[in-house]
C-alpha cells in the first residue's frame, strides 16, 4: 500500500514550541550586547572584564551541549529543555539583584550558561528527527524564532531598560523565561515514532523495497563512535569551532561600536538588522537547501559570513554598517539552522543532536575567547577594526575548510554496535 500522509501533523506544534523557545532564548542572549551598553558605566567595569561573564557563558552553554544533545537523544527533549528553562529562567532574576562582579559571573556566566546549554541543540535536533522531506523547511521554521527573537528582543529590552533600568529587565526577562519554558516543554515530544507516526506526517510506511529505494543516503543511521571516526565528522566540527569564535563577540560589542562610529541611531538597531537578516535567511535560504542542495547554500552563507566580518571592519558609517549587519544575519541564521541538518544528512537522524551537540562543545572554548579577545582589542587600540579585520580572516579559514569536505564511507574497521 502507498504511503499516506495525515491532515494535521503533530510535528507542527513541535515545530511551533521550540521555535518560540529559540525565539524567547536567543532574543535574550543576544541582547546582551544593549544591557551591555547601560550596565558598563552603571557597573564601572572594563569592557573585557563586563565581556568576560558573556565569555563564561558561551563557555559553559556550548561546553555542555554535547551533554545536552546526549541526553535529547536518549531521554527525549522535554526534560532537559524544562531543565533549562528552570536554570536559565533563575539566572536571570538572580542577575538582576547583583551587586559584585563574581556574583554576574556566577549567576550569568554559570546558571544562565547551564539554562542555555538546553535550548539550540534539543529544539533543533528534535526538529530535525520530525520530518525527512520537508528537513530544510522545518531547521528554517525552528530557526526563524530564533532569527525573530534577536529582531523583536533587543528593541524590546532597549525601551524596557529605558522604562524600568537594567535591573528590572532582566528580572521581567527571568520570570518570562522560567514559566514559558517550562509550559511549551511539556508539549515537545521527541520523534514520531513515539507517537506511532513517521516523518512528515507520513503514518503508513511503503513496501520495505520501495521504502529502501526511496530512503536518503544521510538517513541510514551512523552511530556516534562511528561518525567520529571519519574526517567529514571532524572537518564539519572543525567548521562549528572556527565559527563560533567570532558570532557571539559580533553581538556582544556591534551596539557598543555603532556608538563608537557615532552612528545617530538607537543603540539596538544593528542588533535588529542582524536578526531581520537572520530571519530572512531562514525563511528563504534554508527553505531553498531542500531544491538546490544542502551544500551549495550552506558554502554560499559561510562566504558571506567572511564579507560581513570585512564589511564590519571597513564600516565608516551608518550604510556600510547596515549592510554589513543584515548580511551578517543572513549567515548566522542560516549556519545555525543547516548545521544540524547537514549533519543529518550526512550520518542520519538518530544521532542528530549527539553529534550536533558534540561539535558545538568543542566550539565552547573558541566561543569563549572571541567576545574577551575583541574587548581587549578594543581596550588596548580604542576602536573595533583590527578585531574585525581579524574574524574575516578567520571565516575566510572556514570557507576553505569546507571545500574540503567530502562524503564519508564506511569501512570495515569502524566500529560498530
């Protein structure tokens, strides 16, 4: 019998409640860099030392994705996204009371970080577990909530600090995140398996040889010790490590050196624009990875991540600046979104978030050192160029690395279980 497929799928309201996790989650992570601005002459810190407890932050969310992938996989989201949302949800209420520079660290930097941990790795890997066909459509979807969040957030937090300060954002920002998590939480199941259902909705499978024909390459399962011992797994990492070396400083210190460049606009905008170029690359690029192929557009943004990072550097004004910002939304929202569905494609969906996870850990370090490396730079030389000019480099770096790659083959040495 043919497969057929249902009127009204489940894994659209997967799809809706992790898109507005990401929406809620990264809108307030990256509006770090607007709390930035005020909280630097409030706190009387350095630059490098107030981009010091973004920097532990990174480190330990990132650090711990690789567990949190683990546990998505085995456990199922639900839990380990409540979790999150418990952790992250106190950090920032904790934030808001603080009075010494150990207690930001400790309450952002660490229980924030560990909230963090449970948010892209789960929301994506389960949303790539609930569709095969439409796979780009759906990381485009899930992705989009983040993209809009770092649209609508850092304008929201920009008016909210200026109604209520700092202080009271941040508390206002906890108490959303705890409770909404948690809701949405408990409507995220974690493949449709467990609901009796199969991929896109498709509930009655085709003969076994029809269904062999037809199965993707990328969806004939490669365990996690299996994939690790191939080099596509490690040029793939490689790619995740280099990058996130310099998205999380862009976010951190672009409203900061849109004030340096003496750009007459509210601090928050370029912050806004790259969430606009976000949102557009996940509901266009993304969506065209299902027709023109996963690798040619993946290549095309991470090009376009390097001019965006030169673009910075060479910014004069307001039009060089906006451009170089939507083009650098255009980048980080479709890597982000095409990641975890590369990486499906090329080793299957069952350890989606095992692997995506695993990659993004071993980014925590890099991740940590950009948003310190670039504050120092700009301690030391008063402006932001120099630190720009070097992240082009570095994505140049990247854009090489993925030339490289190449499909993996199985061999009889692998190890199998």
């Amino acid at each position: 019998m043919g497969a057929h497929v249902q009127r009204f799928f489940y894994g659209w309201v997967v799809l809706a409640c992790v898109s507005t996790v990401l929406l809620l989650t990264y809108g307030v992570q990256y509006a770090f860099g607007v709390f930035f601005t005020t909280m630097l002459p409030d706190l009387g810190w350095s630059r490098a030392g107030l981009a010091g407890a973004f920097s532990l932050y990174s480190l330990v969310y990132i650090g711990l994705s690789s567990a949190s992938g683990y546990f998505t996989d085995r456990l199922g989201p639900r839990w380990v996204m409540a979790l999150g949302g418990c952790c992250l949800g106190s950090g920032l209420i904790l934030v808001s009371q603080i009075q010494a520079p150990w207690q930001l660290y400790l309450f952002y930097g660490g229980l924030a970080g560990i909230g963090m941990s449970a948010a892209y790795v789960p929301c994506t890997a389960t949303a790539v577990k609930w569709f095969r066909r439409q796979r780009g459509l759906a990381v485009g979807i899930a992705g989009s909530g983040a993209s809009l969040g770092i649209a609508v957030v850092p304008p929201l937090s920009e008016a909210l600090i200026a109604w209520l300060g700092w202080r009271q954002t941040y508390l206002l920002f906890g108490i959303v995140l705890l409770v909404v998590i948690n809701a949405l939480a408990a409507l995220v199941v974690r493949d449709p398996e467990s609901m009796g259902l199969q991929p896109d909705g498709v509930d009655v499978d085709p003969s076994p040889a029809e269904a062999m024909r037809s199965r993707p390459a990328g969806d004939l399962d490669w365990t996690f010790r299996e994939a690790v011992y191939t080099s596509t797994f490690w040029m793939l990492a490689g790619i995740m490590v280099l990058s996130v070396l310099t998205i999380p400083a862009v976010y951190v210190h672009l409203p900061q050196y849109a004030e340096d460049l003496q750009a007459q606009t509210p601090r928050a905008r370029f912050v806004m624009l790259v969430g606009l170029g976000s949102l557009t690359g996940n509901l266009l690029l993304v969506w065209l990875s299902d027709r023109l192929g996963r690798r040619r557009v993946f290549g095309l943004v991470l090009t376009l991540g390097a001019l965006a990072l030169g673009g910075f550097a060479a910014a004069r004004g307001v039009f060089t600046l906006t451009v170089a910002s939507v083009c650098f939304g255009l980048y980080y929202g479709t890597f982000a979104s095409l990641f975890p569905a590369v990486m499906s494609d090329v080793f299957g969906r069952r350890y989606t978030g095992t692997l995506t996870g695993f990659s993004f850990a071993l980014g925590s370090m890099t991740s940590a050192i950009g948003p310190v490396l670039m504050g120092l730079v700009a301690d030391q030389t008063g402006q932001y160029r120099l630190a720009f000019l070097g992240g082009a480099v570095v994505n140049s770096i990247v854009v090489l690395l993925f030339l490289g790659v190449r499909a993996p083959i199985r061999t009889p040495r692998m190890p199998m279980t």
